[in-house]
C-alpha cells in the first residue's frame, strides 16, 4: 500500500502558517521516541507559526475536558496526541464531537501510523476536516551531510592555502588565528578540543 | 483569522497571493463566515434551502429532514435557510448545533428540547428586555428561562446529612454529630445522562409555552434548525433520541428542520419507519461533475481561486473531488500549500495529483480484501448492494458517492490509487 | 590619550565583551537552530526570492560544539547556497556555539553581507572570534569589517538573531528606501 510523504516538522509547519495557521493536519509517527519527536514537532511548530503550542493527550480525556482544552484558548495551535493508538470506539465518539473540537488555530493530529485505518473506518467527520493532509515524521534536515562538510573543508584549506592536518598542527601550538572561519574548521574537523 | 488582504491581485507579493486563496479556501471555516464573505454558491442544490425553509414557513409544526454524506454542504443549506427564514420578517428562525453543545454520544430522550428551550428562551427575554416590556412579563420569562436552564445543565442543591447519634462525640467528627450540608451536583440533560423518563419532557412543556407564546403575541412563528444530528451514523440511534422531542414539537406547533444520517436513507430495517414521520425528507446528494462541472468549478471560481489555477485546472480538482464539496475546497486548497512549498508561482497538474493522491490514499486505508472487491465491482458495473450493513459503511465513510437513490460510484481519488488485481494468466 | 591608553581602553571593551557572552546565554542549539530558521523563512517569504531554507541552513554537532551555517565558509561571489535578497545583496553566515546547561553560549560568528554591485561599500561583516586578540585595538574580539577585510571596528555582541535584524531591517530597507 503506498505510503504517505514524509515531510521534517519545519516543512510540516511552514505548511500551517502559509495557511494563515488554521486547518487540521495529521502527523504520523514511523517509529522511534515518541515523546521526543512530540517535543521537537512542537518546538517546531511554535519557532515558524510564532504562536503558543499546547499537546493535550486524547486518551483518556472527556467531552468536556477536550472542548475547554481546545476552546481555552481558541487560537493558538494544538496537538491532539493519540500515544500508541486510539480505539475504534473513540474515535467514533472523537467523531461525534467534531463541531465541538472545530476551533480558529490550527490541529495537529500526532498519531501513531495504524490510527489512520481507524481514522478512515470510524471518523468520517474528521476525516473529512484533514483532506489529503497527512504527512510521516521525516528526518530533521538541515544537517549537514558528509559531502557537505568535506566541500566547506576544501573550500577552507585551499581559501587559506595549507591542508586539514597542518590547520590542526597550528592550532595545537596556538598557531591559528582566532577568526570565525578557522573556529568552523576546527569544529569540521571535530577538534572542538582545540577551540 | 488574519486579516483580508485587500490589494489589487497585480500589487501582491507571492506570499500574499497565496495566503489570501488559502483564506478563501479553508475546509474548516465556520459555514457562517463563507455565507457572510459572499464565498458561498447559493444555487448550488437548486435552491434547496428556500424549498427547507418555505415548508418550515407555511407549515407550522412541520418536521423536515436534510440528509446527505459528510462534508456535502448541509450546514450550509441550513444556514440559508435560516437567513432565508429571518428575511421573511414572521418567523423567528433558531439554529442549533446540538453537536458543538453536548456530547452526541450520551444523548437521550428531552436533550433536544432543553438545547432548544434555552436558546428560545434567551432570545425571548433579550428581545423582551430591548422592548422594555412590563417587569412582571420580564420576570416571569426569566424566570421560565432559569427553570429550562436547569433542567438542562443541571442545577446544584445543598442537601442536609442529619446527625448520626449512634457515633461517639468526638472533636474531629464534631460536624458528622450536629448534621451539616453537602452540595450535590444534579446533572441536567445536556450533562451525563438521567436515566430517560418520559414525565420529563412535560417538565419542559410550561416554559416553552411561556416562550412560545411570548413570541407569538409578534405576529411570528418559530421554526427550530438542528444541525449535528448527522453524526449519529447509527439510524436507529438517531431515531432513539429523537422522536419523543420531535413529537411534542411538533405538538407546539413548531416547525422542525434537522439534518440526519446517510443511514435513514440506506440503512438496513429501520429506514422506512423512521421516514414516515416526517414532512418531507431532503437528499443532499453528491454533485456529479459531468453534469454540474461548470456549478462545481463556480464554487472555486466564487473565491477567487482562478488566480493560481489556470487553464482547466479548475476541472481537474472539481473530478477527483467527486463532487463532494469539502473535498473540492480542501483539494483546491492543498494543491496551492504543495505548489507554495515547491516554490512554485502557481498551482500546476503535478501537484493537484499529488494531493489526488494523498486523498485517495486516506480513504484506502482500513480497507479489507472484500470492500475493496466491493469497490472495483462497483466501479465496473455501477451495482452495489445497500442491503449489507459492510456496504452502507463504505457509503458513511464516503468511500461510495451517492448521486442519486440509484446512482452509486466510487470516489475518484479511491478510484485512483485502490489496487487492481493482477490478470490472470490464460 | 596615549596610544597606551588606548590599548587598555581596547582590552577593557573586550573584558566587557567577556561578560555579554558569559552573560547572554542562549536557547539549546538546536532551539536557535530552529529560531534562526523560521526568521529567515519569514524573511524570505516577505521577498520575491525563493530561498530554500530547509536546503540552505545547515547544522554540525561535534561533542559540545555546534556549527550552524548557512552559505560557503568564505564569500568569494554569488553561489545557489546564499541567502539573496530582492536589491542584489546575498548574505552567508556560520555561527559557533558550545552546549551548557540548558542552552548554549556563542563561540564565534561570522556574518558577511555582501551589498548589490555598485554600491559604495562591498560588504559588511560582523565577527566574533573565540579569543582575545594580542592586539585588541586592531582587532577587537567581536568586530565589524567595513566593506574591508584589513579593518577592524569594535561591535556589540548581539543574539543572532538581533544581528540578522539589522541585515534585514536596517541594511536591506536602506537599500530599498534608496531605490
């Protein structure tokens, strides 16, 4: 069965803020730490939509408890997280309240991947809310890959006209000048030590 | 919601292009904002709502049913209609999204009545109080509305617990001794269901009277609108809540405009019978686009979204949604988010694929060997059997469209991604 | 008034320098990560140029080191990975910063904003070294280079992103002003 775009949490986010940072999305966590990649995603979503982020856990909250979460207040962003996974019966009472849970900032569903099968069966209504908006965790970005570090290495060693290992000779004698660019060297190099 | 970006298309920045379609295009805007925005195509339905509501309007006391799949555009014929409703200047229209106010799924018998006695009663004793109407009048309304108020939150009373003279006097337990009071929440009906009693709906009957009547001496009738009714996919859940609140409105004289389920109409056994209560049942059915392209590609149209869509894009969305309204908004809408994160200018064919794609992938998942067969039966001979409650899910969950009692089809974006068996070798 | 004067006068600034950095910690790394992002892609979509934040900002963990870069190590013209602005400009800038306890503090920084052709200064740079110089009234630990590499004026230390503030809304709207 195909599978959904995996897509970093800032791409996630930029998406809800072209929005004007309303609509509903869902989240899908692979595998791996789930409270540590909540903890990103909403880092994330707080840096680029520049708004409050709340996570208020589905399970096992009320009626009640989830219309004050999501109505008090109305406008900043929230994750409804769903843990593990969320049984058929409550998404279809999650189903029922759809126009109570509707709100002016935007939903996150975070979900574990199975939940979109129950999502489908048992909650038409918020479905219906999501579109095609559904997105797999991806991998961060922004880090630097390993051809990336060696092309900024050559840049620097022939900028400055002498190679990796002598760069690290001068700066253990205290050698090296003390401007940015030799600090990044360094650190490219991964002798933070002799920083 | 951000503010309306009002420059001439020609003097916006990229940015701003982008965000003011995607204003116009949210799938989960309130229906009440689109209408008020001029968003809305009225003649969408042919005008269904004048139909719902010129019933509602000479005859009072009628009981009318709007049924249609999710995301086919009810809230909003519904809100026609009231508007439709408050511009004839003798009806005082109420809308009342039952689902937005209690939890649907433990709602029983007098729930209906006490959402609707409060909003009655808070427009009978505002508009009282805007009139100036004599103090004794005023009082009696309020105090009409503080008893349906009761009844359907609940109220709090303080009970005494009497003194237990066997227990020794001691001073930790000094209060257990002299008697004290406790309060005691008493849930109302818009709370954690009461056991259902049916002498309770006559608890109702003296301030509705009261309310009704005040209304009346204006020259106006009453016509009550429930939306959210739809969510009991269930009929026969539906009807089990319903119909003890709908007769005795329908005793009082006021009209009655509800949605339901897709169920009433296609369920197994309970249909028929729940049917034959009402005036006249309305099927909001799905638009199909070889007939009503152009109305669908007007909706998009309506909210400036050629813009970003050239050509005959337009016509691209308006066939993967299938007709389904909220899918034509939500599709147009996430094609534009996926060409702005492209960075591209405009919405393109790849990317309205794209999120085709994703759509029909969500509908796809939770879907067994058998719906599947279900679905690619359907797709080839345009039968499918509403008989077998597995195939009434696969309408609820709008995997099947429904264009008419008789006109069944897969959903577009399912169509396009559900796997084909592979051919068998001769 | 001596030029001995002077050189205590530069040594007691950086001293001053010591004591912003020690007292201006920073979120953890990949929070100002995350912050430096999201500014320039607000920045960005405010302009006509479709600079790709997610593939231009890049981040490198070594034990406690962090380097966050954006654009070559040394500006030698217009590449694909430099943050370009709508009046010609283009911006490149890596920053170090070392993890402590609940954040980071900054170790070095280079911002080099490079004006459109045929303005009067070059560029500008701001720098952060990560030690005192010998020499502190030439070069001054954190320091500006105005449009010249062989200059050195003391600057502030200021948060990242205060100094991109200034890029954005002081350089470039100058610029823009100017027509």
């Amino acid at each position: 069965m195909p599978d959904f775009e995996s897509q970093p949490f800032f791409q996630i986010a930029r998406r809800l803020e072209i929005r004007g940072g309303t609509g509903w999305l869902v989240v899908l966590n692979p595998a791996g730490d789930f409270t540590t990649d909540l903890n990103e995603l909403q880092t994330e979503l707080q840096s680029v939509l520049q708004k409050p982020v709340r996570v208020v856990e589905l399970e096992p909250s009320t009626f009640e408890q989830l219309r004050e979460a999501l109505h008090d207040p109305d406008d900043d962003a929230v994750v409804l997280s769903g843990g593990p996974g969320l049984a058929p019966e409550k998404w279809r009472s999650l189903d029922i309240m759809r126009s109570a849970m509707e709100r002016s900032g935007p939903v996150v569903l975070w979900l574990a991947p199975t939940d979109v099968a129950n999502l489908a069966n048992f909650a038409p209504n918020i479905r219906s809310l999501i579109g095609s908006e559904y997105f797999i965790a991806g991998p961060d970005g922004g880090i630097m890959t390993e051809a990336e570090r060696q092309e900024r290495l050559k840049e620097l060693s022939e900028h400055f006209g002498f190679t990796d290992e002598v760069a690290v000779r001068k700066a253990e004698a205290g050698e090296l000048p003390h401007d940015p660019e030799f600090v990044e060297w360094l650190v490219l190099l991964n002798r933070g030590d002799l920083v | 919601m951000p503010s309306s970006i009002a420059a001439p298309e020609g003097q916006l920045s990229r940015r701003d292009k982008f965000r003011a379609y995607m204003q116009a295009f949210n799938p989960t805007a309130p229906a009440a904002e689109m209408i008020e925005a001029g968003r809305v195509c009225e003649d969408l339905h042919h005008y269904l709502f004048r139909n719902l509501a010129g019933r509602a309007d000479l005859e009072p006391g009628s009981q009318q049913l709007l049924v249609g799949g999710v995301g086919s555009g009810k809230t909003t014929e519904l809100l026609l209609a009231g508007r439709w409703l408050l511009g004839q200047g003798n009806v005082l229209p109420l809308y009342l999204d039952v689902s937005a106010e209690t939890d649907l799924a433990s709602l029983n018998a007098g729930s209906l009545l006490a959402a609707f006695g409060v909003l009655l009663g808070g427009s009978v004793v505002r508009d009282a109080e805007a009139r100036a109407a004599e103090s004794d009048r005023l009082q009696k309304l309020k105090e009409a509305h503080a008893k349906i108020t009761e009844y359907a939150y609940g109220k709090e009373v303080k009970r005494r617990v009497e003194p237990m003279a066997t227990m020794a006097v001691d001073p930790a337990l000094m209060r257990w001794v002299q008697g004290y009071f406790v309060s005691e929440k008493v849930p109302g009906k818009l709370k954690p269901p009461l056991p259902v009693l049916n002498r309770d709906l006559q608890v109702t009957q003296s301030p509705l009277n009261e309310f009704l009547t005040s209304v009346r001496e204006s020259s106006k009738d009453v016509v009550v609108i429930f939306d959210g009714l739809d969510r009991l996919l269930d009929a026969a859940k539906f009807w089990s809540v319903v119909h003890q609140d709908l007769r005795l409105l329908r005793r009082l004289k006021v009209s009655v405009i509800a949605t339901a389920p897709l169920s009433v109409l296609f369920g197994v056994g309970v249909g028929q019978s729940i049917s034959d209560h009402f005036d006249k049942i309305h099927h909001l059915t799905v638009i199909p686009s070889e007939s009503a392209g152009a109305s669908l590609s007007s909706v998009l149209e309506r909210r400036r979204g050629t813009g970003l869509l050239p050509g005959l894009l337009p016509y691209t969305i308006v066939e993967f949604s299938g007709g389904v309204l909220r899918d034509l908004i939500s599709l147009a809408r996430d094609a534009a988010e996926e060409a702005y994160v492209s960075d591209r200018d405009s919405i393109t064919l790849a990317d309205i694929e794209k999120v085709a794609n994703q759509l029909g992938n969500s509908y796809l998942r939770g879907l067994g060997p058998e719906a599947i067969e279900t679905l690619l039966k359907l797709a080839g001979t345009k039968s499918i059997d509403l008989s077998k409650p597995e195939n009434v899910e696969l309408l609820l969950t709008r995997r099947v469209l429904e264009y008419s009692s008789t006109d069944f089809r897969v959903h577009p974006a399912l169509l396009s991604v559900i796997p084909r068996p592979e051919p068998k070798r001769a | 008034m001596t030029l001995e004067s002077a050189r205590q006068r530069a040594i007691a600034l950086d001293s001053k320098t010591e004591r912003q950095l020690a007292d201006q910690p920073l979120g953890p790394p990949k929070e100002v990560f995350r912050v430096i992002r999201a500014y320039l892609l607000r920045r960005s979509e405010e302009t006509d140029q479709r600079n790709n934040l997610y593939a231009l900002l890049k981040i490198y963990t070594t034990n406690d080191l962090v380097q966050i870069d954006l654009g070559p190590p040394i500006d030698k013209g217009p590449t694909d990975s430099h943050f370009r602005f709508d009046s010609g400009a283009r911006l490149c800038f890596g920053l170090t910063l070392c993890g402590v306890e609940d954040g980071s503090r900054l170790v070095a920084f280079r911002y080099h904003y490079t004006f459109p052709d045929g303005h009067s200064v070059k560029f500008l740079r701001f720098d952060l070294n990560d030690e005192v110089h010998p020499d502190p009234l030439a070069e001054p630990r954190c320091h500006l280079h105005p449009g010249t590499k062989d200059l050195r004026l003391p600057f502030s230390v200021l948060h990242p992103i205060e100094i991109l503030d200034r890029i954005f809304f002081v350089l470039e709207k100058a610029i823009a002003e100017k027509g």
